[in-house]
C-alpha cells in the first residue's frame, strides 16, 4: 500500500504547506510545469518523486523528466502526461496510446482545472490535481493525495491551498 501526493502546474511556486500535506504520502508525483529544478530537487530531497515535463518547462527539466511516464504502483498501471485531456476528451498526442492500451490511472494537468473523473468506457481513473503554483487563473490551488493497493484506489482527498 502506497499513499501518493500529485501536484502540478507549481511554475516555480514554492508554499511550505507543500511538505507539510505530503508528509503522510510515500511519493511525489508532478504532472508538469514545474518550471524550476530547485523546486523539483526539493520535493525530490523529501520522498521518492516522479514527474514529467509540461509545456512550460526549459531545457533542464525536460532532461531530468519525461514528456510520457508509464510505470507500475502497487499493482497499479499508472501513465502521466502534462497535457492529456479528459475522459470522452484525451489529447491527440496521448488518445492512442490510452485507448489501445488503457492504464489504471491516467494524471494530467495542464488546465489548472481540478478534476477527478472515472472513465467508464475505459475502465480508468483520471486525476487532474489542478494548480499548485499562483500563476493562471485559478481561483484556488489544489494538489490531491490518493492511497494505491494492489491496483485498488481509495482515499481520495483534495487538498485546498488557497
């Protein structure tokens, strides 16, 4: 059993609050737009961290992190891509690889929307943590904890960071 913290769109924002809600969660995970290495080393330093590139992001993040990260959790087939659209709605750039081959959990982020959303079609749960920086348009930052055992989701929680 794991519990994991997903976070995105941070744009170089760092808040404190962000070790203190992830204290409980034995991973890290950013679904991109990190736009600052110092940032990602500091959630790297506090536990295990996974992350893909977004469109904001420069030349070193993009080394460090992929554009497409496809792993195993827990018995869990986790796939993240930054900009990946929703159920009904996936991007083109990650659409096929989703619906040949559908993973248990599907995260993005890219729209600062918030968005928890079980895909019937495909049998999948897609999590858009929305926004932890301060720069879009979002009204509130969030970031979302999740437990993960033996390829089962539970304890989903959204954490508002104002």
């Amino acid at each position: 059993m794991k519990r994991i913290g997903i976070i995105s769109d941070t744009h170089s924002f760092w808040d404190d609050r962000y070790l203190l809600y992830f204290e409980s969660c034995d991973e890290i995970w950013h679904a991109g737009d990190i736009c600052s290495t110092d940032l990602a080393q500091r959630l790297a330093a506090f536990r295990t961290f996974r992350a893909v590139c977004g469109n904001c992001d420069g030349g070193d993040l993009r080394r460090l992190y992929p554009e497409i990260l496809r792993f195993r959790c827990e018995e869990a087939d986790v796939l993240i891509k930054h900009i990946g659209g929703y159920p009904g709605r996936y991007d083109a750039s990650i659409s096929r690889q989703i619906h040949e081959r559908p993973p248990h959990l599907f995260i993005s982020g890219h729209s600062h929307i918030l968005k928890i959303q079980y895909d019937k079609t495909l049998n999948l749960l897609h999590i858009n943590p929305g926004a932890a920086g301060k720069q879009g348009w979002q009204h509130e930052r969030t970031l979302v904890r999740i437990t993960i055992d033996k390829g089962q989701f539970s304890d989903c929680e959204v954490v508002t960071l104002g």
